[in-house]
C-alpha cells in the first residue's frame, strides 16, 4: 500500500467536510444529482435495446446459415451492427467472446454454427 501522509488526510478530512455541508445544507440537490446519474444510466440501457433491430431479435443463426457457403453467411451476418452481433451470440447461447469489431464477431458466430451439426436447444423438445 502507498504510503498515506498526515497531510493526505487533512485533505481528505475537507473534501468529507465540504460534501457533508452540501448534503445537510442542501439535500434536495445532492437527490436530484443521484437521480439525474440514474436516470442516465437507465437511458444508456434503454438505447442499447433500441439499437437491436427487429431483423436481429427475429433472426435464427442455425436456420439462416446452415445452407449457405462460409463466405455468404460471413456477409449475411456481417450486415448487422456490433451490438446486434453480441445480441445474437447471447440470444443463441453461442458462448461468450471478448472480441469487439464486426468481422471478428461473425467469424465467430459462423465458426461456432457451422461446428454445431444442430440447434440442440431447439430441438430438445423433439427427443422426448
């Protein structure tokens, strides 16, 4: 651990102080600035949703890809966006990936569908 001087301290000691003047001599503002944080927060949630399109949440990467060549199901699966990309690979329990650009994301989706002889969670209901 670094070493902590008395004089680090004192400086602590004032930026505690003068939060805690704000908080007891205004309150309402210290409120509105945790619910403005929250509010943004949801916001960024709420447009990561609407950025998943409706050919994305509809789309069937084992139905879609299992009849076409590498390179036509790279290019049909790189026409989506990177969040749509990630919304598949979750929506269709291909695994998780750290990768972040387009194509490396549709390599993988095709790379691990064409590895799959079938859609074993679609098709569970059909053994019994």
């Amino acid at each position: 651990m670094s070493k902590i001087t008395v004089k680090d301290i004192e400086s602590f000691g004032k930026v505690l102080g003068a939060l805690s003047e704000l908080c007891i001599n205004n309150p309402q503002l210290v409120s509105n600035i945790l619910a403005t944080t929250e509010n943004t927060r949801n916001g960024k949630n709420i447009q990561r949703e609407e950025e998943i399109s409706s050919k994305a949440r509809e789309f069937n990467v084992f139905q879609a890809i299992k009849s076409l060549s590498r390179k036509e199901a790279l290019s049909l699966v790189s026409s989506f966006n990177k969040t749509e990309l990630k919304f598949i690979i979750k929506s269709n329990n291909l695994g998780s990936t750290r990768l972040n650009s387009v194509d490396s994301l549709a390599e993988f989706i095709v790379d691990t569908v064409s590895k799959r002889t079938e859609d074993v969670f679609l098709n569970q209901q059909d053994r019994t």
